[in-house]
C-alpha cells in the first residue's frame, strides 16, 4: 500500500513565528480599541462631524508624508529596532492620553496631535514589520504563514472593536490603559525575534534611493498587477462606506443591524483565512486571485440590490473571504518576490496604495451615493471592479499564468 501523505509542518513551532504575527495581532487590537475611544471622545467633547473627519485626517496625513522615507530606514537600519521604537513611542502616548483621561486634561485638540504621532509611528513600523514573516520562514510555509497571521489580523479587527464599545463604558481611559499595555507587549514579542537576515548595501537617502521602490515596482509587471488590481478593486468597490445608510434606509435594522454589517467581512475573512491556513493554495494561484476580485465584485453587486438583512450579512461575509485570497496572492509576490535589500521599500509603496485606495474608496463612494443614491453607486462599483478584472487579466498575463506561490522568486516576477 502506497505510503499516506506527511502532514504538513506544525507552523506555531516553527521558531519567531508565534512573536511575529502575536505582536502584529496587538498592535491591530490596540489600533482598534484605540479607534474606537478616540472617536466617541472626540464627539462627546466637540459634537461635530467634521472633528471625527480630522481624526481620520490626523492619521492620514503623517502616513503619506513619512512612508517613503520610512521604507527607505526599513532597508537601511536594524527592522527589529525600528519597530520596538514605533511600539515603545505608541505605548507611551496610549499610557499618555489614559492618564489625561483619567484627570480629564484631555482635550480635543491634544487627540489630534497624539493621533498624528501614531499615525507617524505606524508609517515606520509596518514597512519594517511587513519583511519579518519572509525572514523567518521558507518560501514553502510562507502562504500558510500569511493565512495564519491574517486570521489573527480578523480577530484583532473583530474583538478590537467590541471590546472597546464595552470599555468606553467605563471611561476612555480605560480603553487607552488596554491600548497601552498591548503594545507593551508586542514591544516584547517583537524584542524576542531573532532575526537572521543578509547583509544589505548602504544607500544615501537620494530621492532615486527614497522612491526606489516605486522603480522596483516599474520592472516588475506581475507585481505591479497584483498591487493595482487590489487597489482599483477595493476603491470601485467600497460598499462598506454606505453601511450605515443601508442598515438604516434601506434593510432598516437599526444600530444592531449595523453592528452585523460591520463585521461580516472580518468574519468571512476569518473563516477563509483558516481554512488556507490549514490547506493553502495549490497551483494557478494568479487564476485564483483573479477569481476572488470577481467574485468581491459580484458579491458587491448582490449587496447593492439586498433587501435582507440576511442576504447583506452572507454577502459582505463572501466579499470579506475573497479578498483575503487577493491580499495572500498579493503578500506573497511582494514579500518572496523583492530582495531583502528592497523588502522596506516595496512594502511601503504596497502599504500606500492599499491604505490610499481604502480611504480614496469611501470617498468615492459617497460622492457617488450624493448623487446617485447609495444602491445605484454600490452596484455601479461592482460592475467596475469586474470591468477592471477582465481588462487586467488582459494587461497582466504573467499574473494571471502565477502558479504556486511557493515557487516565486526575485526572479519570477
């Protein structure tokens, strides 16, 4: 009798592995919990919608400034160093804005300023943060690898925001006191790595230095493709900008209703990313990324026309699992497929588009909803991000002939 096949590797045992994604885990958990008591105190202090749009702006606007330059320390200084600063900086100004709020010093204007610091820190660290998982694992586990760590990604996304709605009630501070002892640990996690990683040549911060990841990209057309297919896809189809006009106008479900629209993609995420934890992508994986982005389209559409809440819910939750194969496809090209000199760099470029398209989506989608109606410009998104689908599979062959992720190399790309 033919010998059964050898169950694949434990991952959790693979060295680093388990302080990588932990201390990526915590620090999402901490943003979420963050996220939310900054948004209801800042409200509760201004009782202005335009004061919640300046959070977003506070955030925002450091992110575009300091990313380039920040992947360009990514490929020039120590990583692990880089990113214990940034968590060490963030745990200091979450234990900050707790003891403010404890003593009610806090004020709106002190929200902006510490949630710029944030943004700044997260500009830094998650270029440097991004090539750890490559430098820790081989190219055979690193899919398996990425559906883990973004599994716990989804749970942080999940428990992140409902935790913090229930320590709100008993003041912000408290959610910040939670914020600031996650990232005290994932400072921790991080500083336990041991991280081997080659030598890389010196740069002067040039402007062809700073932006060489950019360059990068220009000369490799597979992926290049993976990155704009993603980016155009989740900019025409940002359905989850219009939640709250749906929940409420159209499947008319009220704030819990909202609550469960919130979360069906982070669940539908969770669930595929386990399951290609467990078994990952075999061959044709350019086939299959282009499957998932249209099927986060026709998903989009389906959403547009609901008028189940129920429909909505398993909708969004199919929406969230495609994407979860896109982004793994996308990770996987970027991480195996960059040397190790240009990892910093090319992860910043791919941070910048994805963060960009993500905030450029809602805004394109309430634009439109103005002046279309929310169901019109949902369904319209749906249809673009197909339209984009099928002219990229034409555009991009070798992304669409990409067969096992596993296999890429600097030099398959």
């Amino acid at each position: 009798m033919p010998d059964a096949p050898a169950a694949p590797p434990s991952l959790l045992r693979h060295p680093g592995l388990v302080a990588v994604i932990g201390a990526r885990a915590l620090s999402a958990f901490a943003g979420q919990v963050q996220g939310v008591a900054v948004g209801w105190q800042v409200y509760a202090l201004t009782h202005s919608a335009a004061a919640l749009g300046f959070v977003g702006l506070a955030q925002f606007l450091p992110m575009v400034a300091f990313i380039f330059p920040a992947g360009h320390a990514a490929d020039q200084h120590n990583r692990q160093r880089i990113v214990i600063t940034c968590q060490t900086i963030e745990l200091l100004a979450a234990a900050f804005m707790a003891y403010a709020s404890f003593t009610h010093q806090l004020n709106a204007t002190m929200i902006y300023g510490l949630v710029a610091v944030f943004g700044t820190c997260k500009a830094f660290e998650m270029p440097a943060q991004q090539t750890f998982l490559p430098s820790i694992v081989p190219p055979a586990l690193f899919p398996r690898a990425t559906a883990l760590s973004s599994s716990l990604f989804q749970v942080a996304s999940i428990a992140g925001p409902s935790l913090g709605g229930l320590l709100y009630g008993l003041g912000a501070g408290v959610c910040y006191a939670l914020c600031a002892c996650s990232f005290a640990v994932a400072a921790l996690a991080t500083w336990s790595m041991v991280i081997t990683s080659p030598a890389r040549p010196r740069q002067r911060a040039t402007l062809a230095a700073v932006f060489g990841g950019i360059a990068f990209l220009r000369r490799k057309p597979t992926m290049l493709g993976a990155i704009s297919l993603d980016l155009f896809a989740v900019l025409l189809g940002g359905a989850t900008a219009m939640l709250p006009i749906f929940a409420t106008d159209i499947l008319h479900a009220g704030p819990w209703g909202l609550g469960l629209l919130r979360a069906a993609p982070a669940i539908g995420a969770l669930l595929v990313a386990a399951v290609l934890a467990r078994h990952p992508l075999g061959r044709h994986a350019g086939r299959w990324m282009f499957a998932a982005v249209a099927v986060f389209g026709v998903a989009t559409i389906l959403f547009g026309f609901s008028h189940s809440i129920a429909v909505s819910v398993l909708m969004l939750a199919i929406l969230g699992g495609a994407d979860v194969v896109s982004v793994m496809v996308r990770g996987a090209l970027v991480q195996l497929g960059t040397p190790d000199e240009m990892r910093g760099r090319v992860s910043a470029v791919n941070m910048l588009f994805i963060g960009s398209s993500n905030q450029l989506g809602e805004f394109e989608s309430g634009m439109l909803a103005a002046v279309m109606g929310p169901v019109p410009a949902v369904v319209l998104g749906g249809i673009g991000t197909l339209v984009i689908t099928g002219v990229w599979m034409g555009l991009f062959p070798g992304l669409r002939q990409l067969d096992r992720l596993e296999d890429i190399t600097t030099e398959t790309v």
